[in-house]
C-alpha cells in the first residue's frame, strides 16, 4: 500500500520545520512514498524553505499544491487536489504545528490495517 503525507503550513516557518526535522531524526519521513506540503498563501521565506527542503531530501519524492490562504474552504481545496492527483494511496496529514513522535506512522497504519474492512469505515 502506498503512503502519502500532506504537510499543511501556511505561516508558523518555526513549527514546520520542527515538524519536519522530528520526521527525518526519527526516519519517518522516508516512509513515505509521496510527501505533498500543502503550502497555505505562504510567505516568499516561507516557500524558499521548503524548496531548500526539498533540495536537502532527495530520497524523498515531493510535491506541492498552492493554497489561496482562505479557511477553511482553502484547506479542503488543497487537500481534494492532493487526493485527485494521487489517488488510491493511504493518506496522512500533520498540520505545521504538530510535532510527530518517533513511529507515528506504524501506529496509524497498524490501526487503519486493524479496522479496515469495519461496516463504519466510508
């Protein structure tokens, strides 16, 4: 199964890269298949970083969906286009200001794997 993580951040540069320098520390960002930022009308400094970013982690495939900065409806635009253009993965998603423990990623599979096929699940 292939795994996709969105990575919303519009403003908080400080809290992202936190988040993201937990995820190469703990070796969960190369779990991915696809590592999308939803990059919410960020800031020219804002986008530099996350292009370095990318640069620094060529192990790791990218990609970018551009937001228009709006509330909530931008979000959900951000997150549909991401899902449009890489359907059937199994998706994750951290806000800028969360701050992903070591094997976050094994413990939401496991318990997608562990209720998948219940009726309540759409």
């Amino acid at each position: 199964m292939k795994k996709l993580l969105m990575v919303l951040t519009k403003s908080r540069l400080d809290c992202v890269s936190i988040n993201l320098e937990m995820q190469v520390k703990h070796g969960d960002l190369q779990t991915f298949d696809k590592v999308v930022f939803l990059l919410n009308d960020v800031s020219d400094r804002h986008m530099a970083y996350v292009d370095r970013f990318i640069a620094d982690h060529p192990e790791v495939s990218f990609d970018k969906v551009l937001g228009n900065g709006v509330r909530p409806q931008g979000i959900a635009k951000m997150q549909n286009d991401c899902i449009e253009r890489y359907p059937g993965y199994l998706y994750f998603k951290t806000d800028e200001d969360v701050f992903p423990g070591a094997g976050w990623v094994d413990k939401l599979e496991a318990a997608y794997l562990a209720h998948k096929d219940d009726d309540d699940l759409g």
